[in-house]
C-alpha cells in the first residue's frame, strides 16, 4: 500500500501534476463514505446525492 502512494507521490512530483491530488483525495473520501455507510439506515441519503 505504502509503495502505490509512494509511486503515485513520485508520479505527480516528476510530472507537475499536482492538481490530480485534490482529486484522487475526493474520489477516495467518497469511497470510503459509500463503504462505510452501506449496511446503515443513513445509506439511502447518501446514494439520493449521486
């Protein structure tokens, strides 16, 4: 796991392609909300904003 970010660091440091940061930081918060609010009552909330 450390590796893939580290490769994944190293990538947009040679690049310059800082922007895709912020967003690979959203689509990984907003697979971690859809994972951790599949089995609760909130789940139908959260799958109306998509």
């Amino acid at each position: 796991m450390f590796d893939l970010m580290k490769d994944l660091w190293l990538f947009l440091k040679e690049r310059k392609k800082f922007w895709l940061l912020p967003i690979i930081l959203v689509l990984l918060l907003l697979g971690a909300l859809i994972v951790l609010t599949q089995g609760s009552a909130i789940a139908p909330f959260i799958y109306t904003l998509f």
